[in-house]
C-alpha cells in the first residue's frame, strides 16, 4: 500500500487499523485502532496534521488534508463518506459526513452531528452536536441527526474492516 514520510513527517498506523492497498497515507497522518482506509481514499499530511480516531472509516474516495495552520482531526466512530472533502476541520465523535460532502477550514462537526450527501460546510460553521447539516452552502437543522444509527454504521465498517484484513487478497 502506498505509505509515504514526507520530509520529516511520517504516518502512524495502529497496527488493529485496516488500510487497503489501493489507498493512500502521506506525511503527519495518525490512524486510531480498528479504523478503516477505503480505495483511492487520500489521507495527505504533507503540510499539517491529520487525526484518525478510532474505529471510523474513511471511505472510498475521500480526500483528507490539513493546511500548514490547520490539522484536521477526526473523532471517533465516524463515518466519513465516498468522495467526501475534509480540510482543516474537526470532526468529533459519532458523526456522519456524507457521500460527496464537504467540510472546510476550521469548520465543527459536533458529537453525533450529520453533513449530508453533497453539502459544503464552509470555513468557521459549526454543525451542533445532533445536528444536520444539508444543501450549499449547508444549512443546520438542529437535532435532525441518529447519532445511534452513525454508531451502527461505524460497527459495520469496523466488523467489514477485519473482514478484509483476514481474507482480502489479490488475484491477478
């Protein structure tokens, strides 16, 4: 799998976290226990940091970035989804954002929040713990979240991710 210090940043994988093949971890990037890294997802800390808590998924797609001035950081039991954008943000625990979503500078995703599919959070937004997050630019709808079906979500990666750590194999 392409893993890549950069100068003298270099990632830090739990050795429990599931990071397929096809994905890709550069520089200052944290991976917490029983997380997983989808395909063609990109994790690039080349310039700040990136947390990955534990047991959240990154799925297929998505771009991960921090800025010179701005880690990104991501809780735990999150959900992160295909072809999402997190930069210079923080996602706390138990939080969704949606398939093609975005989320942007020093934005805040609270504790069992939701972005939904294609919603841009801009820079400084704070979506409320338990809130949704829909539309561009987003717009809150307080209390419109389940953090408890994020939670099951997040399980569902975890159990798939130690699917694929035990029988994914190359055939060709």
């Amino acid at each position: 799998m392409p893993i890549y210090a950069i100068d003298d940043r270099e990632p830090t994988i739990h050795p429990e976290a599931f990071v397929h093949p096809e994905a890709v971890v550069i520089g200052d990037v944290v991976i917490g226990a029983r997380s997983s890294i989808w395909p063609c997802a990109v994790l690039r800390g080349d310039l700040g940091r990136i947390v990955v808590g534990e047991e959240t998924s990154v799925q297929d797609g998505a771009v991960v970035h921090a800025t010179a001035q701005l880690d990104t950081v991501i809780g735990n039991r999150v959900v992160v989804g295909h072809l999402a954008h997190l930069e210079g943000c923080r996602v706390d625990d138990a939080s969704l954002v949606g398939t093609g979503s975005v989320v942007l500078h020093r934005a805040v995703v609270g504790t069992g929040a939701t972005v939904a599919a294609g919603a841009v959070v801009t820079n400084d937004v704070v979506v409320p713990p338990g809130a949704l997050a829909v539309g561009v630019p987003a717009t809150l709808k307080p209390e419109r979240s389940r953090q408890e079906l994020i939670v099951a979500a997040a399980g569902i990666y975890v159990d798939n991710a130690a699917r694929f750590r035990r029988g994914l194999r190359r055939v060709d």
